[in-house]
C-alpha cells in the first residue's frame, strides 16, 4: 500500500465553483470527493454504476491503450466533471458528443461537455487513450509494477489513474467488465469470472466480469505467464488461482497457500456470513514488492509472502476482507480499522480454530509486547492519520479492542455482530461510528466508552480479562498469566505483517 502526498495548491484547488447564468444553475464537479486524508481522491456530481474497459497491452514496450466506457448518473447539473487519470487521453465523448477537456493537478482530467448534464440523468461517458503505464508516476512512485513477462496494477488506496480513468474513491462503486488483449502465450487476469476468451491474428483477448459493486482500488490487473488452476467450493463458487512461471523457489510455498483459498473461504462463511460476490481466487505475480492486497475476487499475493515457506495466515487475511474492506468499504479512509482490525482478528480465530492459540492468547500476547512508553499505543487505529493509515496499531491494537469487545459482551453476541455486520452493510460504505451504533443495537449494551478507548484514546489502556473469568470451565477465560506464553501461530501471523508495507 502506498500513501499519497497532497500539495496544498492541489487542496486548494477543491473548491466547488458556480459557473455563469448561462449555464442556468450547472456547477463543476469538484475535483475531490470530500475524504480529508486524500483531498484530490474522488470527485463530486456524479455516481458511476459500471466501468467497461476494453483494453490493448504489449509486454514488450509497456504501451497499454484503452477506451473505457463510464455508466455514470448526475447528482446535481453539471457543466464540468472531473474524472482520476493520468495516461494520456486522445478523445472523450459524453452522451455520443465530443467534449472538451483539459488535465490539472497530479491526475485529474477535467472533461466539459458539449450539453451540461442535468441532474439525476444517466451519462455515457468514453474515454480513450494510451500510454505506458510504468512511466506515470505521482509523487514520484506508481502503482504500476513490470515483471520480466508483464505488468501488474494493484495499490491502495488507489491505483486506478494508471490504467483507467475513474471516479477513484470508495464512496463509488461500481460493476466491471474487463476485457484485455494481449499477445498470445500471455495471460490476462482480473476480477470476478473470466466470460471469454479467444485468439485472433497473434493476439488473445480475455474478458473477466465483476458483478457486485467494486471500489475502484479493488480493481486489479495482471499480464503475463500465468500457470492456472481451477476448482469449485462445496456451493458452486468458480476458483480461479494463478502464478507466475518464474516465482523460482517461492513456487511450492505459494502454490500451497493459495490453493487453500476454497477451504479458508468456507471457514469464514461460518464466521462471516454468505461469502459476498461472484468468484473466488487470488494470483501470486513475480513482483518485487512485499504487499499483499484485498482486490476483490482475487488477491494479489506477492512472492515475498513465502520466503520462508507456506503461510494460509496471508489468505485468511486477505479473504476476510472480501466481507471487511470490500463488500463493506470505508466511508472514508479515516475508517480504515473497520477493515483491518477485523482481517487481523480473523487470523486470531483461524488460529483459534486450528488450535495454536486463542484469540484471547494472542491478544494478551501482543497486548505484552509493547511497554506502555513505545509509540505505538500513541496511534489511534479509529483515527490513525494519513501517515498511520497502514500502522501495526491499527490491526494490532485495533484486533485487540475486537476481543476487548467479545470479553465484554460474550461470544453469542459477538459473532452474532460478526455474521450480522456484512449483511447489514451489504455493497456499501460505513464509518467506524456506523460499527459502533450496530454492535451496541445488537448487543444491547453501552459500548461507546469500550471504543472510545481501543479506538481512539492514545496510551495503552487497561486489558481487563474476560467478564465470564469466574464461570467454572468456561474456555480460555481466566485472566491473563502474568508472562503470557507466545501462540504456536504467532510467528507465521507476525510474518503477514508486511501485507501493510508501503
């Protein structure tokens, strides 16, 4: 993950602005969405509803060129929209017409219609363009990756301007179709459920379909030589898993954690409900980086993940957020513990499940690791600050006011809250506080102070034991030892780590 700088002039720049009496009351969209960790991100006056992108890319040069057509509706009447972008644009053309438009800041493209667009009316919007991916940067790094045999688009919070453009915040979601020619031999992989895929004159084009609301940094793409492998969960959900030819001797430990994918997924289904969209899967790329990301359908693991063998932690992580991050997304990115505190928590009851420690072991485990002088217990994972979006404390700390809250409520209600939660928030935003107010209904229990705490009180509280501790032969529930035993799992948990690394 990578986080973005802002310069104040770009800031600056945000403003709504009332255009001219001849244009009755139309309006600019604004050139960011509202989120007040990444101003630029996002724009306002528009929804999108779906991407299509039909797509050309050449391993060799890096060139990738592309229309991509926008299903969007006006939120109120516009004269001027701003689309996220940063590869070079050939035409655009709104409702059929040609438009105008211009490029300002570090990715927006500021397009002006020919007839402004009245509000509450659906708009078609065709972008077309190309350029080399590779060589756009912001701030001076890209969320475009090559690899000896291709090239990879995966980032958070957003790596969308290098390969589409977008309305490029979660507040907007919307379905893909992703179709991408490339050379044949290559591969292209993307989200959801490949529909087709045939060859003509040297060249094979791949159409993968996503079907459920996405985030615009959730999309993923990934070209090169791919081997493939396919099966089904116990429900009909299609599997599709993919690695590099070259990922040398991280092969086997990635293959064997991947391939786990059906098996994890269908634990989790017990935990967090129906698993939420059409597909299933992940692909390991021969990339450098350290990361691993939630893209949704399909993961992308880095081959770094298992230098040291198989790691089915990363999977867990990273498949909990197909209900925590990506069916239910932040409302902005301040709330980002709603989806990594809970991914974090699910490698605890993963462990719990596979016997190599409690939940409750783990969290009085890593709750000893940090004296209370580190700054570590300085971060406030309900509020962590542009900077700290991807700080240990907010799984860590965040994981453990997840037990300090089943402690306080018992595990009937909390995996009552823990099932309940992604269908209650089905395909749309929430913010922490949205957490809070659902866990207090359906607990029915005072839980702000119990958050207030965890989650936004800097200082190392105090971790009370759980409140059964008394009951006779109740599990894991005395108080914590007062040299509290590493968890057999903690090693291959604390591994996962770099998952956050930017």
């Amino acid at each position: 993950m990578h986080r973005k700088v802002i310069a104040p002039s770009v800031l600056a720049a945000s403003l709504l602005l009332v255009i001219p009496a001849s244009a009755a009351s139309s309006v600019q969209g604004a050139p960011g969405i509202g989120d007040p960790y990444y101003p630029t991100s996002g724009n306002t006056g528009y929804d999108v509803s779906h991407y299509d992108l039909r797509l050309q890319y050449q391993p060799a040069t890096d060139l990738l060129e592309g229309t991509a057509t926008l299903l969007a509706t006006a939120k109120q009447d516009l004269s001027r929209f701003n689309l996220d972008f940063g590869l070079k644009v050939s035409e655009i053309r709104v409702n059929g017409a040609k438009a105008k438009f211009a490029t300002s800041g570090a990715h927006e493209l500021e397009v002006t219609p020919a007839q402004a667009l009245q509000k509450d009316n659906p708009a078609t919007v065709v972008v077309k363009y190309a350029g080399k991916p590779s060589e756009f940067k912001v701030d001076g790094w890209s969320a475009w990756q090559r690899t000896p045999d291709g090239g990879v688009a995966a980032q958070e919070p957003d790596s969308a301007v290098w390969w589409f453009p977008s309305n490029d915040h979660p507040l907007d979601k919307a379905t893909f179709d992703i179709s991408v020619n490339v050379p044949d031999g290559t591969q292209a992989i993307s989200n959801g459920v490949l529909q087709s895929q045939s060859s003509r004159l040297g060249w094979t084009r791949y159409s993968w379909r996503s079907n459920k609301p996405q985030a615009t940094y959730l999309a993923t793409l990934a070209i090169g030589k791919f081997d493939v492998t396919t099966d089904k969960t116990a429900s009909g959900l299609p599997i599709l898993n993919a690695y590099s030819k070259d990922l040398g001797d991280n092969a086997g430990a990635a293959r064997a954690s991947v391939e786990r994918t059906g098996e994890v997924a269908e634990w989790l289904e017990g935990v967090f409900g129906p698993y939420p969209f059409n597909a299933l899967g992940g692909y390991v790329p021969n990339v450098p980086s350290g990361f691993a990301l939630e893209t949704q359908t399909r993961p992308l693991y880095s081959p770094r993940q298992f230098a040291t063998g198989a790691n089915v932690q990363v999977v867990v992580h990273e498949l909990a957020h197909q209900w925590y991050g990506d069916s239910v997304s932040v409302d902005g990115w301040k709330d980002i513990w709603i989806n990594e505190g809970f991914a974090r928590y699910s490698q605890w009851l993963w462990s719990e499940k596979e016997g190599e420690g409690t939940a409750q072991e783990l969290a009085d485990w890593t709750y000893g690791l940090r004296p209370a002088d580190d700054p570590f217990w300085q971060v406030k994972p309900g509020d962590p600050g542009p900077d700290n979006q991807f700080h240990g404390a907010v799984y860590d700390r965040g994981a453990i006011a997840l037990q300090a809250l089943r402690n306080e409520i018992g595990d009937e209600k909390f995996f009552k809250i823990l099932k309940g939660w992604p269908t209650e928030r089905a395909y749309g935003n929430a913010k922490v506080g949205d957490f809070v107010r659902y866990a207090e209904k359906v607990s029915d229990k005072p839980l702000a102070q119990l958050f207030e705490t965890w989650l936004y009180t800097p200082g190392k509280p105090a971790f009370a034991p759980p409140a059964a501790a008394a009951s006779p032969g109740a599990r894991s529930l005395k108080a914590p030892a007062a040299k509290p035993v590493e968890p057999r799992s903690w090693k291959k948990i604390a591994e996962t780590n770099t998952i956050h690394e930017h």
